[in-house]
C-alpha cells in the first residue's frame, strides 16, 4: 500500500507540474487535472506503458520516416538539404461532436471563399456594394487580371484548401489562414496515420478512429469531377512538380502514386493547338487536369514570368480555352491574402447570407492612425505578421521576443504600415506531448484538408503541428514544430 | 497510363548507376588485393594502376594525385564528388533518378535505393582503411544484390522493368568488354606462357574481377587457361557476367517492350547487331580477326542500343 501511495503521490505531483505548464486550455486535461471525455482511453493507455515505451516509439517513428524518404528541405540551411519534420507520438483526438461542428463551419467558409473568388472575377458585386474595398483586391499583388470573366469547370477556383485553425477553449475555434492557393502537409496527414497504426496497434484497437486513407480515392474523384467537359473518355490526370529539389517534392511524388497519377515536371509537358499533351514513351499524350504544385507566377512563361523554367509554355491559354483544368486556378491567392482575411466574415455574409460559424481572429490594421498607434504601444503582447509572408518567416511573436527584436518590428511597420497585419496573441490550446523529461503541453494547431469539387468532401482531422520548443507558439516545420496523428472519433 | 519519357530514361540510369557502383567495388576489390600481393617493388601501385585503366580512370586520377597506392585509389573511387563513376557519385545519381521517378518504383525498390545513400553518407572516408575498406566494398555490392533483388521481387513486368533491366545489363556488358579489353593482351595465344606467374596473376585479376574465379573452375575443370578465360566471359551464355549472358537478357527486355508497344524499333536491330558478333562465334574466329578489335566494336556496337533506344523511346 505504502509504495502504491508513493506512485500515486508522484503521478499528482507530475499531474500539478503538467498543469503550471499548460495553456488556459489544455485539450486533455481539464483545470482540475481530470480527464476530458475523447481522451480517456488514451489517459489509461498512457498509464499502461512501460516507463520508456514512448521514448523507443518515437526512435522506431524517426527510423521509419527516413527509411520512406519522408523529408522536407528547408530554406536557407546547407547542413543538409533533407530534413525529417518531427513526429510526437500521442495522437491529438476529437470528439464527434466538435468534429461535426468545425467541419461545418469550414464547409461553410470554403463554399463563401469560392463565391467570392467567382465574383472577383467576374462582375465585382461584393466591391460594388462596398463590402470589400475596391482597392484592397485590384491593387493586390495576389490578384490575377488574367483571370476575368474566364469560366473554370464548375465555377470552382480553390479545389483543395487546408484551414488553418486554433483553439483557445472548449468550443472556441479561431480560423489564422485559409490557404486556397497550394497547402501542402496532406502527405503528414496520411503518413503519420500510417505510422501510428504500425507503433500503437493496440490504442487503435480501443478506439473507432475515422479513417483518413479515402483522401487520395477523394482527391482523385475531386480532380476527375472538374475534367473539362470537351474531353474523351476517363480524365488523364497529372501532378505537376517544381521537381525533386522543392521542399515539398515527397508529397507531389506520394500523391500522384497514391491516385495514380502522372507525376510531371515542366518540361514533360507542352502546349500544341490550344491542348496540353504529355511525352510519353509512345509519343504526345493528351492531359485533361492538373494538379499544380507550382506558384501561379511559374506555371506558364508566356502569361505570367518570363523567366520560370518550370512552366509549361501556352499553359494558359489552353486553360482558358477551356482544354485544360488547372487546381488550384491561378489568382485563388487573393481569397488567402493576410489583408482580405480580415474580411471573410462580410464574405460569407455577403453570398451566403449567413452568420459566420467560426471566428475570425481580431486584426489590427496598421494603415490606420489609431490601430497603429495602439499596436506600437503593446507590441509585447501581440503578434506581428508580414501580409505576404508565409512559413513562420518574418514574423514577431510578441511575448517571447526581445526588446531589439520588437524595436526592429515597429520600425518595420511605420516604414511600410500596409505590409503587415496585427493579432492579439492568441493562448493556443495545449496537448500531451512526448518530450525528453516525459510528458508536457505543448501548443497546437489544426489544418484539416477540404476538396471541393462535385462535392465538397473534408477529410476528418487534418494534420497538427505542434510547437516543441515549451512555451512556443510557432508551429511551422521550418521553425522547429512538429506534427501529431489526429484522431476524430466515431460514435 | 503511359510512361513518360523521363521517366523510362531515370529507370533506365538508375540501374545502370547501381551497376556500375558494384563495378566500381568489384574492381577497387581485386586492385587492392593484387596490391597486398604483389611481391615486387612498385609491383603494388602497377596494379592499381592497370585497375584503374580498366575503369577508364586513370587519366582523370593522374590529374589530382601523384602516387596510385591504396589510400588514394580508393579515395577516389569510393568517395570523390569529382569523379563521376566514384561509388559516391553512382550512388547519389541512381537515388536522384529513383526520386525522380519515385512513383514508377516500389516501396522495396526506393527503400533499398535511399537506404545505401543514406548509409554511405554516414560513412567517414579517413575510417576506411585495411579490412573496413573491404567490408564497404562487399556492403556496395550487396546493395546492387539488393537492388536486383528488390526489382526481381516486387517490380510489375511493365515498360518500367524492361527500361531498367536493359540499363543494367549494358552496363555490366560494357564493364566486362573493357576489363576483358586493358588485359586482352595476356589472353593471347601467342603470348601465353604456361604456367607463368605473372598471367596467372594478371588472369586472377580478370576472373576476380567478374566474380568468376570459383566457378571457372564447375565449367572448365581445368586450371586457368587464356582461351578459356576469354571464352567464359564472352561466349558462355550461363556465365552472369558475360557479353552473350548480358544480350540474351537486353534481348528478352526488348522482346517484351515489343510486345508492350507492338513494335520494334531501331533499337530492337542496334541489339541485333551486337547479338550477332556471339551468336555461333567461336574463340578461335574472334582470335583471328583480333580480341582487341572485336572487343573495341562490341563497346561500341554496346553504345549504339542505349542511343537507338533513347530514340525510340523519347528519353530525355
């Protein structure tokens, strides 16, 4: 009895110490150090595990992603080109419920974002009724006049969109970015589900966790639903890659074999009489739809850089001709921008005529005399963004930066106002994490991955970054974060 | 779905890459060992040397090193970036290749492919010396077994197959033909001296060199002779390793892309030709119209199927 007491007096001493840890929500435990509902089988897994199980799990993880090849470059490192992105080994689970109400609320933005990215270019309503400022979208560098009046299949613009999305309480969701141009990170997704199954069969086996294995089947239902309507027989569909030196080049390869898809590089591809053709071993072979992993600037010298090698020459006008589908259509960019996020709120009031179901987080506008000054005055405590940014890059996280780092921003903002945007620091909520003491909080967040096609189909959980470093709310791969399994229950 | 060009090019590269990383081993494996052997003095560096000859290296060697001795040979051919057909260089463009076409290629395939780079990587060239060298040259030519393994098991008999096969074996044609070629001299009639210390050294050389010292003995029971040498590695069609052995398999690929495309190409005639200088040829006839000749036409007859089939198949 004596020594049980002892186990026990410890486990609520690291109980107490996991708590002071942890962020105003923690996704596992509540404030009083019990166990939130979806995660009890899990709780008592935990507890079962021999003392440096999930230490030789993580090793096995590491082993495994490397052997795969599952490695991502990073910019501006010449330590080595390939890295691995961390894996944590205790899954970050869902209930059904939350499920269902988050994967409404992104129905509902995706379905608004894709009317808007119709009437932009189209007939401007939303900029007539003064909704949205006329000069924010026509003088936005993400805008494509190349795109006006033209009719993509369906009318979709953003097929395949990951939302970003954190949590700061029980059923508080805030939506940080839509990303409808290109989100990468869907490969993680499946990989991580796979390499759970393969390191904790058994904790699979004490809960119905839905599945994410139908994303490529859906992917390529998705792509095969936009196929434009002039062609013959089954879509031939292609991935094109900016090829094997892009940090996201394992998942271009990945998704094309998990559809059965060719994987195409630039110059595998080119233009005659207004039709996209292949060169394959036999000679040119038509293609009806491609997935693009390339930035709207690169896809097509003749439109758009002159310079970008890896492009397909012609490529748009075959696409506006209407002989080609291209996913994501260029000029989606505009529907992410960091400045018409702010927005999207009118947004989906405006075409849906509909309350928004998730919040937008609040955002400063430093262009404005009485935001910026405000801004300026409590920079320690707010987050500080570049409009353009993206990764994690050129970006200032208010309570744990220095003084020469805040001082640095605010000259950058009164330099150029327009070029950042400005959020409160949001109190991400926290998950169990593996770490090198044992357990800990760590920050989260969420990127489900929705398709938009004949239907519109999100794939249950997404992928979760996660911040490893204690205390640290940057979760990009390229600053250190990690990523979790998720698991939405079934009921 | 059809292959596209690139990817039936990368197929076809990549296993020639890892043949040739095997090559590479095999070759450092008998130069080093000849070296540890040899019993006069220099006699060590000459045959470094005439291995190095037989890679088609030597110039390219002489260029960045004085002395040919264990360390810097195998220096070179193990680990300089510089050296295109190093162990190194074979093996991080046959992963680029596989990268490339990661989709065309099994799970099996593509791990065996990343798992040697990322091995050899590991490898620190200073701790390379004595018997670790000779343990990194068996592990390179159990990769290629690996890699060959890996193919025969789990590869469809697709386009894909084929392309790769063909690669691999007109590599190992191509090494066997010039190995035969830098020692052809020591294979001539007239030049044999029964018994001498110095052929039986140089033809040790050449059998170790295709693995065939051992079971030259099953086939020939008999003691090293040059014409049965040069036999073994050119005519015998159950030696692994030989120039018949190497075509009857480019052949068997190119029937089967024939019978995949439903046509025969320049390529399928290129093949053709080579086949023909085996083909119901004896020692005797090469001999008189000159091994040294006939092996400088195999190589180039060898050369004109990789081009006829790059053509044919829109590689680029």
């Amino acid at each position: 009895m004596c020594s049980n007491g002892n186990a026990v007096g410890s486990a609520a001493n690291a109980a107490q110490e996991y708590m002071s840890d942890s962020a105003p929500f923690d996704e596992m435990y509540n404030a009083d150090g019990s166990v939130r509902d979806p995660y009890l089988e899990l709780d008592a897994w935990l507890k079962e595990q021999p003392a440096q199980a999930l230490k030789l799990m993580s090793a096995d993880a590491e082993g495994l992603f490397r052997r795969l090849g599952i490695t991502f470059a990073v910019y501006g490192s010449n330590e080595s080109t390939e890295r691995l992105i961390p894996f944590d080994i205790i899954p970050r689970i869902i209930s059904a419920a939350e499920w269902r109400r988050l994967s409404k609320g992104i129905e509902q933005r995706v379905r608004a974002l894709n009317a808007f990215l119709h009437d932009i270019y189209h007939r401007q309503e939303i900029l007539k009724a003064g909704r949205v400022p006329e000069a924010l979208i026509l003088q936005n560098s993400a805008f494509c006049p190349e795109m006006m009046g033209l009719d993509p299949a369906k009318g979709i613009y953003s097929h395949i969109i990951g939302v970003d999305i954190v949590r700061v309480g029980p059923n508080d969701f805030y939506v940080l970015e839509d990303n409808v141009r290109t989100p990468s990170g869907v490969s993680y997704m499946l990989e991580n589900r796979e390499a759970m199954l393969h390191l904790a069969p058994d904790l699979f086996q004490r809960h119905k966790v839905a599945p994410v294995e139908t994303y490529a089947e859906n992917l390529r239902r998705t792509l095969e639903s936009v196929a434009p309507e002039n062609r013959q027989g089954a879509p031939t569909i292609a991935v094109l890659t900016p090829g094997i030196y892009n940090s996201a080049y394992f998942e271009h390869s990945f998704l094309a074999d998990q559809m059965g898809a060719q994987l195409c590089e630039g110059p595998d591809l080119f233009v005659e009489g207004g039709k996209v053709y292949m060169r394959t071993t036999t000679g040119p072979e038509r293609v009806d739809v491609i997935y693009r992993r390339i930035d709207d600037d690169f896809i097509d010298p003749l439109t758009f850089r002159p310079d970008s090698l890896l492009g397909v020459p012609g490529l748009f006008d075959a696409y506006r001709a209407g002989n080609v589908t291209l996913v994501n259509a260029p000029g989606t960019g505009i529907a992410d921008d960091k400045a018409v996020y702010t927005y999207v709120p009118e947004i989906i009031e405006f075409y849906l005529g509909e309350k928004p179901l998730l919040n937008n987080v609040p955002t400063y506008n430093c262009t404005d005399e009485e935001q910026r000054n405000y801004v300026l005055a409590n920079i320690e405590e707010l987050v500080v963004k570049e409009v353009h940014g993206s990764g994690g890059y050129g970006m200032l996280v208010g309570p744990t930066s220095t003084k020469a780092m805040r001082e640095e921003f605010k000259r950058r903002i009164l330099a150029r106002p327009d070029n950042y945007i400005v959020q409160p620091t949001l109190a991400l909520s926290t998950c169990p994490t593996s770490v090198k003491a044992g357990i800990a909080p760590r920050h989260v967040d969420l990127r489900p991955y929705v398709l938009v096609g004949d239907k519109i189909r999100i794939t249950p959980g997404g992928l979760t970054r996660v911040a490893l470093k204690k205390g640290s709310l940057v979760v990009n791969s390229s600053q250190g974060g990690g990523t979790k399994d998720t698991w939405v229950l079934e009921e | 779905m059809r292959m596209l060009g690139r990817t039936a090019a990368n197929l076809f590269w990549l296993s020639r890459y890892v043949e040739r990383a095997e090559n590479m081993a095999r070759l450092l494996e008998v130069g080093y060992r000849m070296s540890l052997t040899a019993r006069r003095e220099g006699g060590a560096s000459e045959h470094l040397v005439s291995m190095l000859q037989a890679a088609e290296m030597d110039e390219a060697f002489n260029a960045k090193h004085e002395v040919a001795d264990v360390a810097t040979v195998s220096h070179f051919m193990l680990f300089d970036e510089e050296n295109p057909s190093s162990v190194r260089s074979c093996l991080l463009a046959a992963r680029t290749n596989a990268r490339s076409v990661r989709t065309a290629l099994t799970r099996d395939v593509w791990e065996t492919i990343n798992a040697a780079w990322l091995e050899f990587s590991q490898i620190r060239p200073r701790d390379v010396t004595g018997a670790r060298l000779q343990d990194v040259l068996q592990w390179v030519k159990q990769v290629s077994n690996q890699f060959r393994g890996a193919m025969t098991g789990t590869v469809l008999r697709g386009d894909g197959y084929m392309f790769s096969t063909i690669g691999g074996y007109v590599e190992r044609a191509d090494n066997t033909a010039r190995i035969l070629d830098m020692k052809y001299y020591v294979l001539l009639p007239r030049a044999t001296l029964v018994g001498g210390d110095v052929d039986i050294q140089q033809w040790t050389l050449i059998l170790r060199a295709a693995s065939a010292h051992r079971s030259y003995r099953h086939v020939y029971h008999d003691r090293y002779k040059a014409a049965n040498i040069a036999d073994y590695l050119i005519l015998r069609p159950e030696m692994p390793r030989s120039l018949r052995f190497c075509m009857i398999h480019i052949n068997r690929s190119l029937d089967g892309l024939s019978e995949i495309y439903g046509t025969r190409q320049d390529c399928h005639l290129a093949a053709e030709e080579v086949t023909a200088m085996l083909v119901g040829n004896t020692m005797e006839r090469i001999f008189q119209h000159g091994l040294h000749e006939f092996l400088t036409e195999f190589i180039a007859r060898n050369n004109r199927v990789t081009e006829t089939l790059s053509d044919s198949y829109n590689f680029y």
